[in-house]
C-alpha cells in the first residue's frame, strides 16, 4: 500500500477514506493519530494490526464537539459537561460509559470508552468533514514514542495505512490526560496537556492512578488493559534521573559512559560535549519539555547510543506527564537524588 502524505487543506480527501473505512494519520495538538472511522469495528481492527497493538488496548473516539457525547455514552454526568465546559477542544480525555452502538474493537470489549474533542483546526476539519466519530490511538508502532510529526509517523506507518495528513508540529507533544469519570472520586489514568491541578479545580478531589508513576507489580490489576505495556520505548535503555536540575546533570556528566546518549535541559548541554544529545527545552519551560520529549527519544534510534540517560522535571503542572512518558520509556528505572546532592 502507497501512503500519501496530504497536505492539511486535503482534509476531505482524509473524511473520503475514513468514510470508506481506510486509515488516516491525523495531526492533533498532542501527538498524531491513527485513525478510522469509529463505528466501523472492521476498520478500527485494521488500526491494531497496522501499529501491531495488542487487542485489548483500547482506543479513544475523537468527536468534534462536546454534544456528541450523548449519541455514544450511556450516562454522562455534570463532571463531564463541566469538563468539556473547561477544556474542550482541548488535551483531554474522559472515560464514561458507553451505547451498545461503540464497536467492541473500540473499546477492547470494556463497558466504558474515552471521549475526546480534540482543538487543532485541521484535526476539527477532518472530523466535521467525516462527520463520524473517529476512533484512534497514537500513530506509532506499538511500543514505540509517540509521533509529533507527520515524518516520524510516516517513518512508523509508511505502507500500512492510506494517508497522513501533514498538519505540522504537535503543538502539546504528549497525548492527552485521561480521567476516568465512572468511579468516586474520579482517577486520573494518564497525565497529559491538561494538569491534574487543572482537573482539581474543576472536579474537587481527583484520585492519581499508581500506574502513573509506577510500574505495575505482577498480579496488579491496572485499571485498564493498556496501562499494562510497555511504552515509549526507545531502541537502547533509558535511565531517568530525577532532582534539582544542576545536581541531576553533574550526576549523568560523573555516571555516563562515552558512547551513551544523554537528554538533558537547554542550560547544561556543555556537560555532555562527548556525547550524543538531545535537548529537552530549558529546565523551567516544561512546554517546551513536553514538546520535544518524543522526537528526543526516536533520535537515538537513528544513533548506536547503546544507554540513553535523561534529566527529568519535577511533577508539578505539566511535569506529571512529561515524568511518566520518560519514566515509561525507562521502565521506570529512575534514579532519585536526594535534596542537596551536590
Ligand atoms: P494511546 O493514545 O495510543 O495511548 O491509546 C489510547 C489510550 O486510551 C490508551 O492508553 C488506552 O488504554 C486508553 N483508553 C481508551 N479507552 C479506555 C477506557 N475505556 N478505559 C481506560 N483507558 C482507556
Ligand atoms: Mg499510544
């Protein structure tokens, strides 16, 4: 199969062939999709076998506004109006409960599925066009950083799906929060664009799923199937160090080995001149951090770094989401320094 890559005024190209059951790569404000027409369940199985995703990993359906909830959720409730109230379009997805009408292959069979109305113009364009529900999860192979290019995604996807739509950089550059609404109080499943601050104001108490910041211990029931992978993961192992962010440089510059990789904040990249490097953004612009973290860990891949160690913010605001995604990517080998580690 020829992937065309289209230009982001060919959205209805893109609507034409989700409309026919094909697969599109749709530019988002977090990461890129992969996506199909949502209540085309053989469609939305050929997204599993395209990024080689397990089957019981599911994914979220994209609407292009927040009144569409009711044509898909059983129940939803005043958490989830004043949710879209707040964030929508935005970085966030809320699990409900869902109409028999959602395709099993969307929801890997649970009795909920994630909701999101995404904001980037192109991605609003392509979904009023379709005028479907569009089902997708990010547009890597399973396993691999999330892409937030349309070149990166076609370097995962190129002849397995029909199109990407090339609607630039990810504005956010990781995917969206997810919180599940069907239990008290509600969880926050995945960090994301949307802080868990942010979701504080809005709902009151909020419960911080422990696969956020953890991995699951065998016989850990996660909360849903998907959290269980591994994620993120670039080629060679990734070793995360977490502190003040001078005391956690010197100790990568002190614990690396020539030929490793090292990701680290804008300020300290004159430690690191021996070696390979991706810079992360400034150690206090964490949007910047969560812009660039993916397209940092697909580098090395195109490298023979055979260690990659990475500086890390703190888990205020948007550093929850930008810890678990390097975190994840370590296997949650993570390396602590205590306050006042010189
Ligand atoms: P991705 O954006 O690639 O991570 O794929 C969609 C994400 O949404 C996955 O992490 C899923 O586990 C999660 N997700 C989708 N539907 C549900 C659901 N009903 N309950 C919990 N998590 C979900
Ligand atoms: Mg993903």
């Amino acid at each position: 199969m020829n992937t065309r890559l289209l230009r982001e005024d060919q959205v209805d190209q893109a609507a034409a062939i989700l409309r026919a059951g094909g697969l599109v790569g749709i530019p988002t404000e977090t990461v890129y999709g992969l996506g199909a027409n949502g209540l085309d369940g053989e469609a939305v199985s050929r997204i599993f076998q395209a990024k080689g995703r397990p089957q019981d990993n599911p994914l979220i359906l994209h609407i292009p506004e927040a009144s569409w909830l009711e044509r898909y959720c059983q129940e939803v409730p005043p958490q989830a109006w004043a949710l879209a109230e707040a964030f929508w379009p935005g970085p966030l997805t809320m699990i409900l409960r869902h109409k028999p009408l959602v395709p099993r292959a969307v929801t890997a069979g649970l009795d909920t599925v994630g909701m999101r109305c995404p904001g980037h113009p192109v991605c609003r364009a392509i979904l009023a066009a379709a005028d479907v529900p569009v089902a997708a999860p990010s547009g890597n192979t399973s396993g691999r950083p999330s892409p937030t290019t349309a070149r990166s995604m076609l370097e995962d996807m190129a002849g397995k799906i029909d199109a990407i739509v090339d609607g630039g950089s990810c504005s956010v550059g990781v995917e969206s929060t997810i919180v599940d609404l069907t239990c008290t109080p509600p969880r926050l499943l995945r960090p994301g664009g949307v802080t868990l601050e942010q979701l504080r104001a809005v709902l009151g108490e909020v419960a911080v799923d422990p696969a956020v910041t953890r991995l699951m211990g065998a016989g850990e029931q996660p909360r849903a199937p998907g959290m269980k992978y591994r994620h993120y993961a670039p080629k060679a192992p990734v070793t995360v160090v977490t502190g003040e962010p001078e005391a956690a440089a010197r100790y990568i510059a002190g614990a690396a080995a020539p030929g490793d990789g090292v990701i680290c904040f804008d300020e300290f990249a004159p430690l690191f001149s021996g070696h390979i490097t991706q810079l992360l953004g400034s150690a206090g612009d964490k949007g910047a951090q969560a812009r660039h973290v993916f397209e940092a860990l697909r580098a090395f891949d195109h490298t023979g770094v055979e260690a990659i160690w990475a500086q890390c913010p703190d888990s205020a605001g948007l550093g929850l989401a930008i810890a678990n995604r390097l975190g994840k990517a370590a296997g949650f080998h993570i390396i602590h320094l205590e306050e006042g580690t010189p």
